[in-house]
C-alpha cells in the first residue's frame, strides 16, 4: 500500500507533464509535488488512527467482546473523520500563505495561484480519504489482505490516474485537474462502505449472538 504512493506520484508527473502549454504543464508538476509533500500530513494523521484500530480492534476481536469491537469500528472512523476534517479547514485557511512559502521567483503570481487552488481543491477529498483508511483498518485487524489492497489500489492508480489525465485535456487543465483528488476518494470511499458492511456482517453481527 504503501509503494503505491510512489507509483502515483510518478504516473501524476508524467500526466501532468502532457499539458499541451509547456510553462503550464511545468507549474503543474511543480505545484502537485508540493501538495503530494502537504498531503502526507493529513495521510499520515489517517494512517496513525488506522494503525491504532488496528491494534485494539484485533485485540478485542480475538476476545470476542462484540460490543466493544462495534465501539472500536464506530469511534475509530468516527475519530479519523473529525481528525481529517480539522486538517482541511485547515488547510483551506492557509491555502495562500502555503503557496506563497513554496513561491517561484519566476513565477510568483501564476504559481502561487495554481498552487493554493491546488490545496483547496485536494483538501476537499481529505475526509472521504480518512474514511477508506479507516475501513483498511477495519479490515486489517479482521484479517483480510486483499480488501485494503484494493482500496489502495483504487484511490492511487485505479482510478486517479486515468481521472486526471481526463482533466488534463481540457483547456482549464490547471483548475479542473486537481477535483481529480476529491472525486477519486469519493468513489473510493463508497466502496470502502460496502466493504465494510460485508465485514461487518461476517466479523461483528455473530459476535452480538
């Protein structure tokens, strides 16, 4: 799961790349290698609540206490929810000032333009991303290996590659590109949803028996 970040990182570049306006495609590279470097804020926020649903929600499975595996599912989404929520007000508050830290000499206003709509369009997808994290999570601690595969797989290559470079044809590529992001984890995580309820119902209903 992890390596599947660098392949998205690559497979972004070089879409980002094919933008038929060289300084265009130039800024856009530029501008989504910063928000890959401030999107891993808010991901490893996601993974530290993931991990730690992990860790308790394997542990009262294999007690098989069913009340409190149901707590563990209820708060630990609910937990990464509110966490990915409070970074992206973040972020939208300080959307400008990040695009003027990360400022080009060169090109101050376009890049910086390009680059807080960046963050404030990404950002948007930070809530939907928490909850699949969460659901990979959930699934870990019961067991399964391919469901959290595949979450991954979608929200990294599966879908947001082929969804961006669909955006990177039209001829307000700089703007339109960067829904890529909330879109992707937005189908993501309402598949993220029917296969937690499929868990849920193997894993949890036969505890409450």
């Amino acid at each position: 799961m992890q390596g599947l970040l660098s392949v998205m990182m690559l497979g972004m570049t070089k879409i980002l790349g094919t933008v038929r306006i060289k300084e265009t495609a130039d800024l856009l590279q530029g501008s989504f290698g910063i928000y890959y470097k401030i999107m891993q804020f808010a991901l490893f926020a996601a993974f530290g609540v993931s991990n730690t649903i992990i860790s308790i929600l394997s542990f009262n499975y294999g007690l098989r206490n069913g009340r409190r595996v149901k707590a563990c599912i209820q708060y630990g989404v609910l937990d990464s929810v509110i966490v990915a929520a409070a970074i992206t007000v973040l972020f939208e508050c300080l959307a400008v000032p990040l695009a003027r830290l990360f400022g080009m000499a060169s090109q101050p206003t376009s890049g910086d333009a390009i680059r807080s709509t960046a963050v404030r369009i990404a950002s948007v997808g930070y809530i939907f991303m928490a909850f699949s994290v969460a659901v990979q999570g959930v699934l870990q601690a019961f067991r399964y290996a391919l469901f959290p595969l595949l979450i991954s797989f979608l929200r990294l290559c599966l879908l947001v590659l082929p969804v961006a470079y669909l955006f990177t044809l039209s001829a307000n590529a700089a703007d339109l590109v960067w829904w890529t992001f909330p879109i992707v984890e937005f189908v993501t995580a309402i598949v993220s949803a029917f296969m937690l309820k499929y868990a849920y119902k193997k894993k949890v209903c036969p505890l409450q028996r």
